[in-house]
C-alpha cells in the first residue's frame, strides 16, 4: 500500500489538510485507450469516491500515450539544421528534428543538452520529449519516442468534463511533467496543461501574520500541487501515474497554463 501524504498547516483563521492519494495499479496505457474510464476504474478499485473539489493529477506520459503521440524515430528525416544541432550535442538527429518541430526558438545548446522555449510556450530539454518507460504499439522500445500532448488544456479540460458528468461533482484536472530548473539541479513536477483550478493565485493585498500587506506574491499553485504530487507518483518503475489531490487550500476556478508563462518582456534572464 502506497503512503498517503498529508501536509497540514495550522492559521489563525482555519486549518488546511492537503491529501495526496496515488492510485495504485493503474495499467499500462496504450493508444486509444479511454483515460476517464481507466480513472473510474482505479477509483473503484482502490475504494475511493470524488468529491466536491477533488482535483485529479495526472502524468503527462500517460495522456501523451492515449492521444497516440508516439514518433518511431525511423520514420523521421532531420533537416540541415537538425543535422548541425545534433553534431555539437551528440544526440541523434532524428530527435533534435522532433525538438526542432515542438519548438519555438532554441534557447541554448551544448554538449548533451538542448533547451528550447516549447510551442506551448514553457522553456525545458528537448521540448519535454520522451525516452524512458516509452514502447511502441508491439514493445518495441528502441526507436520509440513520446511527444507531449497537442493541447494539455483541452485534455485536462475534456477529462475533467467527463469525470465531472460521472461523478456529479466540481473536480480540477491538472496534467504535469519533469522539469529542470535553471540554476538548479534535478526535475521538479511541473504543470503543463489543466482545467478547473488555478495555475496562479493572486495574494497581493492579503495580510501576513503581523497584518503587512502583501506587496507582489503570486503563487504558482499548480506548480506546487504539480511537485507534491510528483513525489508521490515516482519517476521510475513506480506505475502510479495518477494522483488523487483532496484538500486544495485556494478555491478552484477556471485556469490554463498561460497564466504560468512569464512573457518575454518580463523575462529579465534571457
């Protein structure tokens, strides 16, 4: 059995509880499969309900997989381009022409690393494109990549929509993948796509503890719940793919990932 984790946070007003529930045997996901039913059945099968504010997490390999964004690298010719950033990184150049078609602008190379701002507007290695626990359609591994999700918005938005109708309740989706951060080692959960919670929460104006008044706090709130639930889900062999998060401590509204992307005017390190 899994550990639920429980982060509680005593106020002077109130008192949060944040839970975060993996669902364990979650199966393997293949293209088509119906991710909402999958969800359904985890729930059932580790004897939880949703409810009102409930927020489902959910990994980004999974959602990738059941809208069947795999690229057999054989498949693939790279450009003159791809050929020159594959020779000063030394990676295959069938990959770098798939980073090359997910991006907007490359931000920096070197040996081993491409980073690159992604069509969806995030700055991450190889435009968050996928080796590990990938296969192709007969488990062959080798040649086989996985591309994030056309629109993680619109999957978060459609899971949710479905979940909502089942369940007859108010629920948040939130889709999330590794990132690594500039002037830090290792990945950290991130928000890529989601639905019915906020991507960012405005305390400005709130009163601390010693009633000063917030003069510039946004918290990133996805983010936050992203990294909490990337604890749980592992990055390995762990199979829990999927994480029930109940307790969310800002009320949910409609939010998308634009609200997460700094604008280039505003970006004071690039």
């Amino acid at each position: 059995m899994l550990p639920v984790f429980v982060l509680q946070e005593s106020r002077t007003k109130h008192k949060m509880s944040l839970k975060l529930i993996p669902l364990e045997g979650f199966p393997l996901v293949e293209p088509g499969d119906d991710l909402v039913d999958l969800i359904s059945k985890a729930l059932v099968n580790n004897n939880l309900s949703l409810q009102e504010d409930d927020i489902l997490v959910l990994a980004q390999k999974i959602v990738s997989k059941a809208e069947d964004r795999l690229v057999n690298l054989t498949t693939v010719q790279p450009s003159e381009l791809a050929l020159e950033y594959a020779h000063i990184t030394g990676k295959d150049p069938r990959l770098i022409e798939l980073i090359l078609s997910e991006s907007q602008e490359v931000v920096r190379v070197r040996r081993g690393l491409i980073i690159v701002e992604h069509r969806l507007g995030f700055i991450s290695a190889n435009a968050g494109i996928d080796h590990s626990n990938v296969s192709g359609p007969w488990g062959e591994a080798n040649d086989w990549v996985l591309l994030l999700p056309k629109d993680p918005d619109a999957s978060a938005l459609q899971i949710r929509q479905q979940l909502q109708i089942r369940n007859k309740c108010r629920l948040g989706v939130l889709i999330i993948d590794s990132h690594g951060r500039a002037w830090r080692n290792g990945t950290i959960g991130a928000t890529i796509g989601l639905s019915g919670l906020p991507g960012l929460v405005d305390l400005r104006g709130e009163a601390d503890l010693f009633d000063y008044r917030l003069q510039a706090t946004l918290v990133a709130a996805s983010d936050e719940l992203a990294a909490g639930a990337s604890l749980m889900m592992g990055q390995a062999r762990e199979g829990t793919p999927v994480v029930l998060a109940r307790g969310f401590p800002y009320p949910l509204r409609e939010g998308s990932l634009a609200e997460l992307i700094r604008q280039k005017e505003f970006d004071l390190f690039r």
